[in-house]
C-alpha cells in the first residue's frame, strides 16, 4: 500500500511527533512538498504532506493560521510537517490550535530532520508500492495464465481473478449469457447487468464500462463497482469480462484485469490462417457430403466434428435478402469459396473437452477472418442508418450465433457455412442446434406481428430480421446428405412462399400442395389458361367457369355436378362440349383435367388473398 501519515511518524530515522489529527493518520500520502508561500494551494495537487518553517506566516496570529489550515484543508492536503529550530523554537500553539479545531494532522519536524529526508522517504515508499503492485500483477498473470491453461479454463481464471481483486467476476458469452462467473453467488448478480452487457456489446471493441450501485434492492446492487471489459480484437466483441469489487480497482488490481482480458481474448480468438484452414476443411466436408462421398468426409473431417457424421442430422438452409437492414451481398460469408454452388469459408464448433464447456462457448465464429472481419455474434457490418459507433443487424449472424453458442454450450458439434446470402447448417437431430434454431424463427416470427403473408407485410416496415427464411430438412445420414439438402431447400421456398421464417420438411411433405400454388408463375399460367372461359362467360352466353368447376369436383359425374348447379345434365354436357371446343383440350385426358382444377384453385386461392 502508499505511504501513510502513520508509516512516516513510524519511521525510526524521522523522528516525527504528532501534535493534531491523529485520528486522521492512515491518509495516505501522494508526495512531500516544501512551500513557504502564505497561500500555496494553486500550486498543489492534492494528497500531498506539506513541509513549513513559517518563514513568511504570521503563525502566532490564531486568525491567520485558522484560514492557513483551512485553505490546506481545503487543496487537499494530508497534513503539516513543521520544522522546529529554524524560525520557531517550538510550533506556535496558534497553528496547533487551529489544526486541532480543524482535525488537520500536524507533524512536529525536529531541527536533526532535514525536508530532504522525508521527501526521500515518501519517495522510497511510493517506489516500492509501485514495484509491489507491479510484481503482484506479474505474479496474477503467471497464475491466471496456468488457470487458463488447466482443464477447468476460464471457469478457474475467473475464480483466481475474484480472489487478487477480493470480488468476483463473471464472464459472457458472444449472445449476452453468462458462462462462467466466481464465486457462484455472481452469476445471480452478473445476469441483472445484462442491458450494460448488451450496450457494451454493441460498441466496436475493445471497450469497457464502469457500472457503479445499479438501485437493485439486493445489498451487492449498490455496494459494489462494477466494470466491463469486452473480449476481442475485432468489429464485434466476442464475449465480455465484468469484475465486481468494492472500491475502485489499484494498479496490481488492474495488473491482474488486463492479463484477464488477453487471456480470455486468446482464448475466442485464432490467427487468420487457422481460421481459413478451418473454414476450407468444413466447405469440403460439406462438398464431400452432397457429392455423395460420405465415407471421405468422414475420413477428412476426422474427429473434429465429433459424432456428427456417425449419426441422424438435421440440414438447414437459411435466406437473406439484401434488403434486410445491414445486409449486404457478402456481408457475413467473408471470403468466398466456390465449390459447386456452396462459397464462403465455414467453421465447426467442436465438442469441448470435459469440464472445458466454457472455452466452447467463447469459441471463434465461423468466419471471422481476421481484424476487422465481420462476425455472426448478431451483428456483421455497418450498413444504411446504423448509428455511429455500433453495428447493423444481421440476420444470417444471429442465427449462426443462437446456434453455435446453443451448441458450444452443451458440447455438441454443428457445422456451419456461409455460402453468400445463405447459411448451410449441419446439426444433430433433436440436439440444441436445431431447438435454438426453432427459438430463434419463433422470435423473429413474433417480431413480425400477426401479418403470415408477404403482401400483408409490405404495408409496415419490416424488423431487423425481417427477411430471414429457414428450411429444415427431416432426419438424415451421411450417405442422404443430398437429398437432406434438396429437402431443406424445399422447405426454404415453401417458407419463402409462404411468408413463414421457418418451415420442415416434414410439414410440407404432410400438408397439402395448395399453398404452393400462391406464386405469380402459377397464377398467371391460370389466368391464361382460363381466360377463354372467363371472356365467354362474360358475353353472357353460359357459365362455363363455375360448371367445369363443378363437373371436375365431382370426379365427372354428370347429374351430381347438375344437381350442384341447378341445371340438367343435358345442359351440363352441352356446357363441357363448349369448354374443349373453345380451350382446344379433350377433357378425357388426365393431365387436361388436372391443369384445370389446379388452375381453378389458383385463381380461386388469389381472389381470397
């Protein structure tokens, strides 16, 4: 610790008496100054031990000392060094008395104790302060540092930094969650900072907050000081270090914060060429697979993805326009890598090793590749209307967050790549990939209001995540990779289609065909394709729409289809007659009736939307 009044009067060479303050000695003491100016306050800084003859102070006037020792006070000075036997044999009683009215310390200085002596001193004392602070926060590096090294990873750095700080510390991950905090009583404290977490997030690292008593009712909210230090090197921060402590941190205190911050930057941060190579190796994983190559990705990937590829898994396809606030062509997939028809680079977040959860959960996003480079962690470039200083939303890297820090979190592997203005994901079946998915479609589902169709939600702006669509594949293997792939592009454009976020295969392979007809294509071929029939009904000579309609829902059969319309069949034949003489079509054929009845239901589908 500094130099105090106390340690000086304490010191043997000195010989220092206290004659005032003495309940005011464990000040500590910044420097040791000589001054014999009436009023030398505007050239002091504060914290300072002041040291007098009183060659030019009136110091037998009670008056003059008292606004003397108040002015000292005042600058804030620590006290009063007065030297005896050169202009006064013994301290005035008017300086002593005004320094005990004032409770201001007053040292007796005897005429053996040079100034020079206790400037060296205090200068000693600050010095080896200084090189103690400096030594603890090497020494706090050097067990942070084999802490972040053991299998227990940043769980046991957090617990050896809340000891050095005799606080606690939480960490957070890249979507905002607490990890890892220590003691275990912090993370109750850690999660109710969650809004600072979330603004600090935001800010381009590095960057920090101090948070002081946040008004909570629990004790902790308003004793303790709080300050967060994001985690990165990049545009996004990649976690974020908040240490709690009951007085601002000392320079060992910030020793030990600062070693905790690049240990914990290194460990979710890679070089750029280990993050290329690993994005390469999952872009041909992925390529192997929907070549129809199982057993070579399995072979390349090796163990690296864990038991991915050894059992059921999920394919997801999910979309962006470039519409989407923040989003640009490109934006989130880095650096492009064409292998027949999927680019950009991928990353897998590999099963963590046992009780080393937390270094999953920090692990690098898929394609941050470098400084600078965008990341998935909900946020990938400044775009159109971001404010400055903070980063535009981008669909396609929150999703890719939810589902690698669902993954990280509970040690499964998932493999994820970018391919321009998609996003491919391989997951476990029923793991926590897909259940995170399907959370955050709902999310972005109720952000979107009641509206379920595209047109209905043109009339109000849409969300950041607006245009986000995801299509799901069913279960499949290794050796069913391609038509899992074909499977989640199906659902993709029903999802598409449908102004839905997020659809299965499963839903569309049991649902009905229907829906599908709502598409422009579709309707203007039936429109085309009726036309004729429309124009002919319209002169007023028959109503040839409504009996084809009725005539082909009853499967051909003449007098129910009659009876439907009111009409003998006789009339009804006639009317069938004159749908082949005008279409040019024999309604004895399959296909002819087939393209008639989904016309019709595409056009009827359209007039209801």
């Amino acid at each position: 610790m500094p130099p105090t009044l106390a340690s000086l009067v304490h010191h043997s060479a000195l010989k220092l008496t206290v004659l005032a303050g003495g309940e005011r000695l464990e000040t500590p003491v910044r420097w040791a100054h000589v001054s014999e100016l009436a009023d030398p306050t505007p050239y002091l800084d504060g914290g300072e031990l002041l040291l007098i003859t009183a060659m030019k102070l009136d110091a037998e006037d009670p008056e003059a000392m008292r606004r003397y020792v108040v002015r000292l006070a005042g600058a804030g000075v620590v006290g009063l060094g007065f030297a005896v036997g050169v202009n006064y044999d013994t301290v005035p009683e008017a300086l002593v008395a005004a320094a005990r009215d004032e409770g201001f310390p007053l040292l007796e200085v005897p005429r053996r104790t040079p100034f020079i002596a206790i400037s060296k001193a205090v200068s000693a004392a600050i010095a080896a302060d200084q090189y103690r602070a400096v030594t603890a926060g090497f020494e706090a590096q050097r067990e942070l540092t084999r802490a972040a090294m053991g299998m227990e990873g940043p769980a046991a750095l957090l617990a050896r930094l809340a000891a050095h700080l005799d606080g606690w510390a939480a960490l957070y991950d890249a979507s905002g969650a607490v990890v890892a905090a220590a003691p275990d009583w912090a993370a109750r404290r850690a999660a109710r900072l969650s809004a600072d977490v979330e603004r600090l997030r935001t800010r381009p690292a590095p960057a920090s907050a101090v948070v002081g008593g946040t008004g909570g009712e629990e004790a902790e909210d308003a004793a303790d000081r709080v300050e967060l230090q994001s985690l990165g090197t990049g545009r996004r921060a990649r976690g974020v270090l908040a240490v709690g402590t009951g007085a601002p941190l000392g320079t060992a205190e910030r020793y030990a914060v600062h070693s905790a911050v690049a240990l914990l930057t290194l460990t979710t941060e890679r070089s750029r060429s280990l993050q290329e190579a690993e994005g390469r190796l999952g872009a041909a994983v992925l390529r192997m697979l929907l070549a129809g190559e199982p057993d070579h990705a399995h072979a390349v990937a090796g163990r690296l993805y864990g038991g991915l590829l050894d059992a059921p898994f999920r394919m997801l396809v999910a979309e962006a326009a470039p519409s989407a606030a923040g989003t640009q062509p490109g934006a989130y997939a880095g650096e492009d890598l064409p292998i027949e028809g999927i680019g950009g680079t991928a990353k897998p977040v590999k099963a963590p090793k046992a009780g080393n959860a937390v270094n999953a959960a920090l692990a690098p996003a898929p394609t941050a590749t470098g400084a600078g480079a965008a990341t998935p962690a909900a946020a990938a470039a400044n775009g159109p209307g971001a404010p400055s200083g903070e980063l535009a939303p981008d669909p396609l890297g929150a999703l890719a967050d939810a589902v690698e820090t669902a993954a990280a979190r509970t040690g499964e592997a998932v493999l994820v790549v970018p391919d321009g203005e998609r996003l491919i994901v391989l997951a476990s079946d029923g793991g926590a990939a897909v259940a995170a998915c399907a959370e955050h479609a709902a999310a972005v589902e109720e952000r979107r209001g009641s509206a379920t169709r595209p047109r209905d939600r043109a009339a109000a702006p849409p969300a950041p995540d607006d245009d986000l669509v995801i299509g799901l594949s069913a279960p499949a293997g290794p050796i069913a990779a391609v038509g899992a792939y074909r499977q989640a592009e199906q659902a993709l454009s029903v999802a598409r289609r449908r102004g839905r976020v997020l659809v299965e295969h499963e839903e569309v392979a049991a649902g009905s065909v229907l829906p599908l007809l709502a598409d422009d294509a579709v309707r203007a071929f039936a429109d085309g394709m009726l036309r004729a029939l429309r124009d002919h009904d319209a002169t007023g000579r028959g109503d040839l729409v409504a009996s084809l309609r009725a005539w082909l829902s009853r499967h051909g059969q003449w007098d129910a289809a009659a009876a439907d319309l009111g009409v003998h069949r006789h009339t009804l034949r006639y009317r069938m007659r004159r749908v082949e003489e005008i279409l040019g079509r024999s309604l004895d054929d399959p296909d002819v009736r087939m393209e008639l009845w989904l016309a019709l239901k595409a056009t009827a589908s359209s007039s209801q939307t």
